[in-house]
C-alpha cells in the first residue's frame, strides 16, 4: 500500500500544482486578500473534495456513465461560474480600499468544486488507475486514497495563495492593484473558456 501512496503521490502533483480553476481562484484571492481570509473558502473546497472524491470512488461514478448528459450540464454550469468569478475580480479595484469586496467565502469554495467538471474527471482517472476490483479493504483503500488526493490539493491551493499574496505586496497602489486584478481575472477567464472547449 506504501508503494501505492508514493505513485499516487507523483500522479498527483502535476495535477495539483499545475494553473487551473482552483489554483487560479485561490492565487487571486490570496493577492486580495490574504492567506487568513481564503481559509474559509479553502476548507469548503477541501470538504466538498472529500466528499465528492469518496463517493466517485464508491461507485458514484456510475451516474455519469448512465446519464452522460449531467456532465456536459456541469461542464457549462462550471465554465459560467469560473466566468461569473473572472468577472468580479476584473471589475474590482483596489486591493485593500475597496470597502464592498469580500473574501470568498466557504459556499464560493463549495460551489468552485461541485461545478468543475475537470475534478470528477481527474478524480474518476485517479480511482481507475489506483483502485481496482483485486484492490483488497477496497473501502480502506477507498479512503486512503480520497484523504491524500484532498490533502494534496489543499497544500498545492495554499501554495498557489501564498504566491498571490506575495505577487500583491508590490501591487498596492491603485492603479498596480487594478493590473494585478486584471491579470488574474483575464487568468480566469482562459480557465474558464480551457474547462468549456476541453
């Protein structure tokens, strides 16, 4: 099982820390306003990950094989929704005067998992390479496996905050702070149009 985790691990991590609509999300959040206020929103990613990621590996991966049209459903709804967040963060202003802007908050982290549809698709490719009908304590396993590719994630969307918040302590006046929110907006927004067309 060992030897399981550790090329999990490796399969992970190009995933993960690679730009996408989560990485993107949070690097622009965390350029706002901060690691401390994005915790709120990464968590409710975290749990929605968790619980979506152990329930595909139960089975409910099923439900898209018998009813394909529900992931071509969520591709849309996901792809407007990281369009809808783009927006905002192109309209905004300044980083810390803008008395109206909010971090995001847990239901934003809920919402930005439930409607990527590229999650159920690398979560759906992890359990077909790493869990098996010979697995043995498939539900051990199961587990195991949701734990460390939630956990993964979670570090990697740190990370991606740790930078925007850096990338943000020289982008304070006014008018650095509309580029910078411009960047990570137009960022969104080609996540946004990679989760449509892919």
């Amino acid at each position: 099982m060992s030897q399981t985790l550790v090329t999990l691990a490796v399969f992970l991590f190009p995933l993960a820390y690679s730009p996408g609509p989560g990485n993107m999300f949070f690097a622009a959040n965390g350029a706002r306003f901060g690691l401390w206020a994005t915790l709120r929103a990464n968590f409710g990613y975290h749990l929605a990950t968790w619980l979506v990621t152990a329930a595909i590996g139960l089975g409910f991966v099923t439900t898209f094989d018998l009813f394909p049209q529900l992931f071509v459903a969520l591709k849309w709804a996901g792809s407007a929704y990281v369009f809808w967040l783009a927006w905002k963060l192109l309209r905004s202003g300044m980083l810390q005067s803008d008395e109206t802007a909010r971090p995001a908050s847990f239901s934003d982290g809920v919402m930005l998992l439930l409607l990527n549809p590229k999650a159920y698709v690398i979560i759906a490719l992890m359990f077909s390479q790493f869990l098996t009908s010979s697995s043995d304590n498939r539900l051990l396993l199961t587990l195991l496996i949701t734990t460390v590719f939630t956990m993964n994630n979670f570090i990697a969307f740190t990370v991606w905050t740790l930078i925007g918040d850096q990338i943000a302590s020289h982008f304070r006046s006014p008018d650095s702070a509309r580029r910078l929110n411009s960047l990570f907006g137009g960022m969104l927004a080609l996540v946004a149009v990679w989760m449509l067309i892919s």
